[in-house]
C-alpha cells in the first residue's frame, strides 16, 4: 500500500517493499505506484528512512519508468534488513542533492587536469557530477571506461558541464542492469 503525505511542496511517500540481491548488491525497487509519484523517470534526490533508519541518496531509473536503490551494508544492518524480509519505506525527493562517489579513475584524472577543468567540476551542480559518475561508471569494460574519463575531461576542456547522449532514464549500473534495464531477480 503507498500513502503520500503532504509536507511543504513535497510530498513523503510510504511504501513497504521486499528488497532482493542481485549479485553482490542489495537494492530496492519502488512499487510503481511510488515511482509515478516522483518528478522524474531519471535520477531523483531523496532523503527517506528505511525501517526507521534514516538514508540521503538518489534514486536511480530502472529502465521501465521506475526507480530502484543500492541499499549499502551500514544501512542493512542497521535497519536489520534480511533476506526476504519486507521493510517500511518512505522518500521524499529533495533539491539537495548529496555529492556523488568519484571513481577513484575519474579522481586521478580530475587531480590531475588543468586548473580550469577542476574549476569547470567545482563549479557545476551535484546532479551534472552525478551525471558525469554515472556515465564513466555505465560501462564494464575497462577500455571504454578509460576512454570515458579521457572524453569527460576532453569535453571539460571544451567547456561542456554535462554528458551528452545519453539515456537518462536507463538502468547503467553494470553490476544489476542489461540492456538499459534493472536485471530481475527471478
């Protein structure tokens, strides 16, 4: 069952759902009644509690108009996630968003790009970060994700704040999706 309550102009929506593991990761899919409650099909901002324990993140798109979240070890523990078990979830999309994880690739690249590159980075929001990370990171193979930090630095120079052409609303963590979509656990 989802409920949306009304806080500010955002609203708080609840929802229980059944995290499954793919591989090595944990994640959550929102129910798509909870997903449609969102203002983007792409990434979106939220801060929310999991069984009572609060987490900041960003949802990522599932391929299908929905969206899905890693749920990392601290977090499991500490909301005494098990396999199988149904947990208590709200999220409420948020402006804010948190600084995304540089691949330490990207890192060394960044560190070592000229000033006016590092202050193109600095410079643009959380979300274009988020998107530059999710970019080098769509990828398995090591070849084009060496190439992708080359580009996302050749592109800095030429000024460009954001990758271009891609899917926004693809699924591009390699270690749960194929082809564009989140792989199924069943």
């Amino acid at each position: 069952m989802i409920s949306v309550t009304q806080r500010t102009a955002t609203a708080t929506i609840r929802f229980t759902a059944t995290p499954d593991t793919i591989d090595a990761s944990t994640v959550m899919r929102l129910p798509e009644e909870a997903s449609r409650l969102l203002a983007s099909r792409g990434q979106v901002a939220v801060r929310g509690s999991i069984n009572g324990h609060e987490f900041r993140t960003v949802l990522e798109p599932d391929g299908v108009k929905g969206h899905w979240m890693k749920i990392d070890p601290a977090l499991r523990q500490a909301a005494h996630i098990g396999r199988g078990d149904t947990v208590n979830v709200t999220v409420q999309a948020t402006p804010d968003w948190p600084e995304p994880d540089i691949p330490p690739d990207l890192a060394a690249a960044l560190a070592g790009a000229p000033q006016q590159i590092r202050d193109i980075w600095n410079d643009i929001t959380p979300t274009a970060r988020w998107e530059w990370v999710r970019w080098v990171n769509a990828t398995a193979n090591p070849a084009t994700r060496q190439r992708r930090v080359e580009v996302t630095i050749s592109k800095m120079n030429n000024g460009k704040r954001r990758p271009c052409c891609f899917d926004l609303a693809a699924c591009t963590d390699p270690a749960v999706a194929k082809n564009g979509k989140l792989r199924s656990t069943t």
